[in-house]
C-alpha cells in the first residue's frame, strides 16, 4: 500500500509538470514512442567495417536500411564508451568519449543524423551506477586528499563490517576473484582508504549516489544530499546532456535501480529519477529513459519512460522461455517453461506479475518483454530450434501492449551457442553475443576477417540461418516478422497502447488466447507453443472473426455462449473480429 501511494505521487507530480514543460507529450513520453519498436545491437558483434573482426559505428550506419526494413524506427546500442573491457563495455572509463573499438564522436553522430534521416531514433546505454576502476574520477579519488575534484565521487572506508570482510575472503578463494560479483567492497589499500565499494564486479567501482539510511556509527556513509552525491547527480546529467545536445535520442539505464545505497524500498533511488525525469523533460521533452529495474510497478512512477519485464528483479520472464534444461531456466518452478513444445508449462507466476506491473504503469509508460538481449540466451536454444516454434514466439513479442525490442538476430533465429569461451566478461553469455549473421560464408558476412579472427563462432546452419537464406523467402521468420510489425505499425488496437485482456484461463495455459483493443478496432491473439493440438473457450465477441496472420493451423468460431478457439500443435494465430 506504501507502494503504492509513493507511485501515486510521483505520478500526480509528473503529471502537473509535464503540461508546462512538454505540451506535446502525455505522461508517457513523446509521441514517438505510441509507435516505437526498438531494435537492440550489440556493437561489438553487429558488422565490421575495418576487418577486425569487431564490429564497429559505420558498420552499424551501413545497416540502417535493413533495419528500417524490419519495421524497427529505433535502436539501443549496447556500451560504445571507451572501457576497459572486463565486463563486455559496462566498465567504463570515459562518458564522453567513443571508444576507438568503434569508431569516433564524430561517427556516432554520423550514425545519428543517417537514423534520423530514415525515421530511427538512437538510444545509447547508460552505466549510471558505476565507472571502471581505470577511469581518471576512480584515479583521483584514490588520492590522500579529500579535496580533489573527484573525491567524493566514491565511497571509501577503512573499515567494513565482519561479514562483509568474510565475503571478501570468499571472493579471493574463486578461481578469478576479479570476475567474482560477491560482496560488496573491494580491499585496495589506496591512500585514501583501505577498501572501496564496488558496484558488480571489483573493476566496477558504485559512483556515490549517497546512502538512503546512513549508518550513524559509520561516518563515510554521506546522505542522498551530501555534496558528493549531489556532484554525482550532476555529472550524470551532464553526461545525459552531452549526448542529447549531439542528436541521442534517449538511454537505457544499466542496474538502474543500484544507484542509491542502503535503500531497500527504492524510495531514494525512486526520488532520483523522478529528478532526472522532471529535468530531461524540461530541457530535452522528446527524448527516452528506458530501465533495466525489471519492476515497472517501481522504475516507471519514478520516472521511466519504459521499464523491461526480463530475467532479473520480478519474477515471470523465465518460466516462459528459459526451458528446464539450460543454464538460465535451472531455477523455474514449473516442469519447463511455457514457450516449450513439451506443454508442461505454466501461465501462472508470469500473469500475476505481468497484470499487475500493467494495471500498475499503464498510464504512465511502457513495459518492455524484449525477445533476448545481451545478458541471457535467444529464443533458439536446446530443442526450441524450428522456425515453427520461433514464429509462435515472435508473435507474442510483437503483439503485447508496450514497446517490442527485438535482439538483433532474433529476427532470422540466430541460436544461442553454448559452451563457447569468455569473451570480456561474457562467461555464458557468449552464446548470445555472436556476429550478426548476414550470409552463409565462413564469416557470416559480418567482417572481412578469416573465421579465426572472428569477435565469437558463427553458426548459419549453411546459411538457412542469415539474412541471405530468408530474404527471399516469404515463408521465412524473416518475412513473418516483417508481417507481423507492418501489421503491429498499422494498428491502434495491436500497438503499444492498446489495451490488453487476457482470455483464456490460467488454469487451463494452453493455448495462451488475450484480446487488444483500441476504440472498436478488435484482435485476438491465440498461442500455442505445445506440440499438441489444443483448444480454448472464451467470452463471446458477438463478431465474426477473420485470420490475419496464421503460422500452423488455427481457427475462430463464434458462439451464442463462449467462441472457441482451435489450434495445431505449435502455432499461432492473429484474428481481427468485425
């Protein structure tokens, strides 16, 4: 109920705000955004123009029409900051600078203004929560003198408390202790303290957004209005608006909810938000924040724009496309997931929680269910590999309510390749940063380079498995998700503000049947990812049905009492009702 309150708040707050500041837009954001779908790339692996095999900034410029023909009218780009690469971009040493990996300032902009010229806005990644330990603000706040510039723009002790010195020692038993996330503090012996907070790994070290709840016995703990953390606030703006002023068009937040310390309930880092939401919207109201807090009943009344339903934070996301047997669905309640041919799968956790992050943030912004992304494996993977089965997933992803993300590659059905090596910081999620595969060549198109000096293996399946083998085939995944965001763009009921209404029962999860609305414009969307056939009663419509995109065989039948809905095994099924 606290909750609750605090999210009415904050809305009513950036409700009387926003009319002032950005009369154009709702309290969603701008107006582009009731018809954004995204397109996320990691850059290092997306196309490389210099033949080094890394992608690089005018790889992705060269990409652009495909893009486009995709339907996607934006992109987030994974870290393009110079870094130390432990941690795949996400150590970072300079905010203002590209690294030279990649290209310069000048080819970000460069890329920028070509997107704009196609209709694609450009969204980077914020890491907010924390530098690479080689980063000049990291160096100089080593120093003895607590007056530097930087001083404060960390958190230093020379003392920490029992367990926290035991997580330490644990730490340094691993293998690697510097790939090691446990803990929190990372012993360094600088002049100006004996140990420092880390943010995830310990090249990582937590910028200091300031403690919600300062212990009183532990001085070094500063409030949320200190001035290092305030200096802190202000850097990130800084780095917010240096960006915006060259054309970027909005972030997604790394770890958005870490920022402020000692804050279980997340009002701090909630009011922080808010702040950066009130002063974005005031200097640049057409631009995006978009959180990784995976909570959008929290991330997106304190001020996001959209918030993704992923892996981490709120539970559901797994239990619907991490199958039993693979590293990331080891822990899923259920036999398997949902998104699984066995059919042993469950509804249940994902529209709990899904229900109410949507009653929740509705009015407010978008929730994101990407269909990958960088830190978790693709929806090709173990025995979830046909193009019949990718077809059912991609439909859900591109008709729920809020803003699709597509991983690149997802698209063609790029696999998720296990058991491959460590690749700055990847450990398993290597298999799911692999070189964008345009061809079916030894390189997969992606880089001029021999195979050996490729960024990670390729796997095209001969080619049946690239941008090449499906371009001209209308019955490819390819083709299908291109008829499925043409359809998504052309229609207010299936788009991002549409309303949704689950119609089948959870009970009874197969097949997975919700309505989307929007004034008297009606489809129903009908799953069934199970590889047996199956059938759903729901409430009469009292309208006659037509299939707009089917993949398998499925059929709507009206009735006087309940319609009914059967479908093949592993198929789906768009139906507008008139």
């Amino acid at each position: 109920m606290k909750q609750y309150t605090l999210k009415g708040l904050l809305a009513m707050a950036l409700m009387a705000v926003m009319p002032m500041t950005a009369p154009a837009q709702s309290s969603k954001g701008p107006a582009w955004l009731s018809d954004a779908l995204f397109y996320q790339i990691y850059p290092s692996t997306f196309m490389d123009t210099d033949g080094n095999g890394i992608g690089d900034l005018p790889g992705i410029t060269s990409k652009l029409d495909y893009i486009k023909s995709l339907g996607a009218n934006a992109i987030w780009l994974n870290p393009i900051f110079e870094s130390g690469w432990f941690d795949g971009g996400y150590d970072i040493i300079d905010f203002y600078k590209v690294d030279p990996r990649f290209g310069t300032n000048t080819d970000l902009v460069t890329l920028v203004d070509e997107a704009h010229k196609r209709g694609i806005k450009v969204c980077l990644d914020l890491v907010a929560g924390h530098t690479s330990a080689k980063c000049e603000w990291f160096r100089q706040s080593m120093q003895k003198d607590p007056n530097q510039r930087y001083s404060d723009y960390f958190i230093w002790t020379d003392s920490i408390s029992a367990k926290d010195k035991k997580d330490i020692a644990l730490r340094m038993k691993e293998p690697n202790p510097a790939s090691s996330t446990k803990g929190r503090y990372v012993e360094a012996n600088a002049p100006r303290g004996k140990y420092y907070m880390k943010n995830y790994f310990e090249c990582q070290p937590a910028l200091n957004y300031g403690f919600a709840k300062p212990d009183p016995k532990c001085p070094w703990q500063k409030g949320v209005d200190a001035p290092g953390p305030q200096a802190v606030r202000r850097e990130l703006r800084n780095i917010m608006a240096f960006w915006f002023d060259k054309g970027v068009d909005g972030f997604r937040v790394d770890m958005a909810a870490s920022l402020v310390k000692n804050d279980p309930d997340k009002k701090e880092v909630m009011k922080l938000w808010h702040e950066m939401r009130e002063w974005k919207d005031k200097n640049y109201p057409q631009t995006v924040l978009i959180s990784e807090w995976s909570n959008p009943s929290q991330a997106i009344p304190a001020g996001f724009n959209i918030d993704f339903i992923i892996h981490i934070g709120v539970k559901g996301y797994p239990s619907l496309f991490f199958p039993k047997n693979t590293w990331w669905g080891r822990n899923i309640k259920q036999e398997d997931c949902y998104f699984s041919k066995s059919g042993k799968g469950s509804l249940d956790e994902f529209i709990k929680v899904y229900t109410k992050a949507y009653n929740d943030s509705r009015d407010l912004g978008y929730i994101a269910l990407p269909s990958a992304n960088h830190d978790f494996q693709r929806p090709n993977v173990a025995d979830r590999n046909t193009m019949d089965q990718l077809k059912v997933n991609m439909m859900f992803y591109l008709t729920m309510p809020g803003v699709p993300f597509i991983y690149y590659g997802d698209e063609i059905g790029m696999k998720y390749i296990p058991d491959l090596p460590n690749k700055e910081g990847s450990n398993k999620r290597s298999g799911t940063r692999t070189p964008m595969q345009w061809d079916g060549s030894a390189t997969a198109g992606f880089s001029t380079c021999t195979p050996d000096k490729l960024y990670l293996p390729v796997d095209t399946e001969g080619g049946r498995l690239s941008v090449a083998g499906q371009e001209n085939d209308k019955n490819s995944l390819l083709s299908y998700v291109r008829r499925l965001t043409a359809l998504r763009h052309s229609s207010k009921a299936l788009g991002n503000d549409g309303a949704w209404e689950l119609m089948n029962k959870v009970e009874h999860p197969y097949p997975m049947v919700y309505k989307r609305t929007s004034g008297d414009e009606t489809y129903i969307v009908a799953l069934n990812p199970s590889g047996k056939s199956v059938s759903a009663s729901i409430a009469a419509s009292g309208k006659k049905a037509k299939a707009v995109i089917v993949s398998g065989k499925a059929s709507y039948k009206p009735g006087k009492d309940s319609d009914t809905v059967k479908m093949s095994g592993v198929s789906a099924a768009i139906f507008k009702l008139y």
